[in-house]
C-alpha cells in the first residue's frame, strides 16, 4: 500500500558493530552485516536516504565503509561521508557507526536500529531485534 507524502518525515537511523580486526575482509563483513541488518528491518531504500555519516574508531583505518556501501546495489547515488569517531579513554574499540538521514513513512518507535556484534551493549534498548 502507498503511502501519501503527507505521512513521510525525515527521520534518523542509528547503528553500529565491532570488527574482529583492522582488515578489508573483517571491516568488508561487518558493514555488509550491518546494512542488510538496516535493509532487512526498515522499509527504507537508497532512494529514500538524504545522507550517511559513518564513524570508525581510531583504530580502524584498512578501508573506508563508504566505499563498502558504495558496492550496494543503488547506493552509488547516495551521499556518503566516512569521519574518524572522537576518541575517548575506555570507550568501544574497533567500532563501526553510522548515522542516517532519510524519509520514512513509519513512526519513529517503528523504526529498528541494528546494534550487532560487540556494539550490541552501547544501546542494549535497541539491540533487541535479531537482525
């Protein structure tokens, strides 16, 4: 069923997970992981992106996730930006995050937010859906 553009709204997605270790194949995995796990739990499509912010820890540097979602079916077209996540002593390390703007058309208590692998305990109030 269509919805009618009156019921969309900019809406906010967070998430994140850990890698293994700082490697093409281990980051490759984990943002693959990460985004199906968006994909599979969100009526969202590129086309209904504004933008993605990711995050890396300082000690992630082997590739960027941009250029991991760039590979994605139809993600070409959307606007990408990769930063490195503010430091902080004792924090998560080896941790992927991103930040997505879109228009959905579900309330916001609808929508999932994938929390997954090691990250699953930085919001465990969202990380309850099995991706």
């Amino acid at each position: 069923m269509r919805q009618e553009m009156g019921d969309w709204r900019v809406c906010a997605i967070r998430g994140a997970t850990t890698v293994p270790e700082n490697s093409v194949a281990a980051m490759t995995d984990a943002v693959t992981e990460l985004l199906n796990a968006l994909e599979n739990n969100n009526p969202i499509t590129p086309d209904a992106m504004i933008s993605v912010t990711f995050s890396v820890t300082t000690d992630l540097d082997a590739i960027f996730p941009a250029a991991i979602a760039r590979q994605r079916p139809t993600w070409d077209t959307v606007p990408l930006l990769d930063v490195q996540h503010m430091h902080v002593a004792d924090s998560l390390p080896m941790c992927i995050r991103f930040l997505i703007h879109a228009y959905l058309g579900i309330p916001k208590h609808e929508i999932y937010h994938p929390y997954l692998r090691g990250a699953s305990g930085l919001r465990p109030d969202w990380a309850s859906v099995t991706a």
